[in-house]
C-alpha cells in the first residue's frame, strides 16, 4: 500500500504537467491585422512562411522537410489543396496517404509552426490542369473560373469539404489549430479581363462564398487588385516591393517570392540567386512589408531536401542581416 502512494504521488504532478501543455496546445489563437500587421493574440508580427506541397512528398519526410524549414527561420508552412487528387471522380474523396493534409498540418502545428491554406481550388502550381480534375472539364454547360452556376456549384461543394474536414480536425487558429490564413481563388486578376463583367461577379461572388464559411481567420486572394475588401488582396512575383494592397486597412503581403521559374522545353535553366532573393525580401519589409512566402521550398521528390535547407537558412541569414525595421 505504501508502494501504491508513492506512485501516485509521483505520477499526479507530471499527469497534470501534461495536461497543462496539452491545454496549451489546444489553446484558441486570435488572428487580426491592420495594415502594419499580422497580429496573433495581440501580438504584431512579421512572418515568414515557406510552401512545402504535400501531394509532392510522402508522409514519412514531412516531419524532415517541416523541421528543415523551421530550422530555416520559418514562421509558417503555406501550401496548397489539389482538387483533382482529392476528388479524382466527381464524389469520390481520397484523404490518405500523401493525400492526409489534416496529419500534414498537425505535423507542422507539432513543430511549432503555422499554416498558410491556399484553397484555389485552382492552383496552377505547375500542376495539371492547376488541379482541376478532368470530370469538371467534361460536366456539361460548365464554363471554369467565372460566373457559371454548374462551375460553382462544384467549386463551393469542393471548398466546403475542405474547410469542414479542417473544422472537424480543430485546425483553424481560433480552434487551436495552426491555420491562420487561407486563400480563395489564384492569381485570378492575371487573366480576369477577357472575362468581363462576368468575372468581376465571379470574384465577388468568391470572396461572399469564402467569407459565408465562417471560419474566424482572414481571407487572402494574390494578384487580385480589385478583390473584395473582406479579403486582403496580395502580391505574387519575384519582386514585391512597390505592391500597395487596394484597402489601405490591409497589411502588404507578399503571397509568393519566385525563387526560380519553370524550365521550359529545350530552354536554359532558370536560375536566380539567393543574394538577390534576400535582397528582394529586405526591399520588400523597408518599403513595409509584413509577410512573404518563399515559392518553393520544396516541390517534388526530385529535389535534394538538405541542399535547399541549407540554400533557405543561407538566404534567411542574409535576409536578418539585411533588415532593421520596426513595426
């Protein structure tokens, strides 16, 4: 009997050591800004984020990747939600494997960082058909990415799906989770116009569509200069300093720094420095910047993961050395 309260007494402190971290994890994270920052818990911040893809790796190098990239002075793993892998026939949801974004994101949250969700559901990101799944493509009377009732319809339903799976899961920062920002649409502005005035409805009908989801972060949509004031429109391209958001209550968000560019067919290898990246990203927080994502600091099995982290922690270095700012 001695025995027995001996152990008690031991095991009592450290059950409730545990339960007061796990309290802390699961902690509700208020998530604002203005338009000198992102503010977490009445905290003004300047982040730093980094895209890492899932679908492109598997499961068991997230936690490397994730950790190299924290090890690279990241505050944030940004990435985004492949519509024609999740749902490859209309209906059909895959949720597994190098699919499982929600294990994906508790990784992240695990090493201490936030997530930055980019919905789309059209993506680009050199993916095929931007992540559109061939079905969309076939539904009869669809016309993508403007103001087409069957488009969306799908594109709501899709989103919908996503953002509940997050809600079940307690991802989004107000729930605990490390979500603190999400994306609707992409890059849509760069090829708005031949729409007309069924593209601007479109995008307002986004932005009324994103915000209806009610789920207590800000909204974001890049290269959108006309976006809806309920969304904090941002920057995409390898310089973003001269970009001034189109509410002046929004922050100056540089949503993707292209550290490289596709290679084209029979065409030279891109190639960008990273002195100049770095360079780039000190312009960009002089001339008040608060957030910039770095395109990509991992994109597919192909690349050498340690050889990227050691480029990122040298580009970061370069980045803290550069700057003297204040907020």
């Amino acid at each position: 009997m001695q025995r027995y309260w001996i152990w008690i007494n031991t095991t009592l402190p450290s059950l409730a050591l545990l339960c007061s971290c796990l309290s802390v994890l699961a902690a509700a994270t208020d998530v604002s800004y203005d338009s000198r920052a992102i503010i977490i818990n009445g905290e003004r911040r300047v982040l730093f984020s980094g895209a890492i893809h899932y679908p492109r790796s598997t499961p068991e190098m997230w936690p490397d990747l994730i950790e190299k990239a924290k090890e690279g002075g990241l505050d944030a793993i940004e990435t985004y939600i492949f519509w024609n892998q999740h749902e490859p026939h209309r209906g059909q949801y895959h949720f597994s494997g190098n699919l499982n974004f929600v294990k994906f994101f508790k990784l992240v949250q695990k090493a201490g960082l936030y997530v930055v969700l980019r919905i789309g559901p059209y993506v680009c990101a050199e993916w095929n058909y931007g992540g559109f799944p061939m079905w969309l493509h076939n539904l009869p009377g669809v016309q993508l990415r403007t103001d087409n009732q069957i488009y969306k319809d799908e594109m709501q339903t899709f989103t919908t799906k996503i953002v509940n799976l997050c809600k079940e899961a307690k991802l989004f920062a107000p729930q605990g989770g490390p979500i603190i920002l999400a994306q609707i649409e992409n890059e849509y502005g760069n090829i708005m116009e031949p729409y007309g005035a069924a593209g601007k409805s479109y995008i307002q009908w986004c932005a009324k569509m994103a915000e209806s989801l009610n789920i207590s972060v800000p909204w974001i949509m890049c290269q959108q200069s006309d976006a809806p004031q309920t969304m904090i429109n941002t920057c995409n391209g390898f310089y973003c300093d001269d970009f001034t958001p189109n509410n002046p209550k929004s922050p100056k968000m540089w949503t993707e720094n292209w550290t490289g560019w596709f290679k084209g067919w029979g065409g030279k290898d891109p190639y960008r420095t990273a002195e100049d990246v770095a360079f780039a990203v000190a312009r960009f927080f002089q001339a008040g910047g608060v957030f910039q994502i770095i395109i990509c600091i991992m994109e597919g099995p192909t690349l050498d993961a340690q050889q990227e982290a050691h480029s990122l922690q040298h580009r970061m270095i370069t980045m803290h050395l550069s700057m003297n700012m204040e907020i």
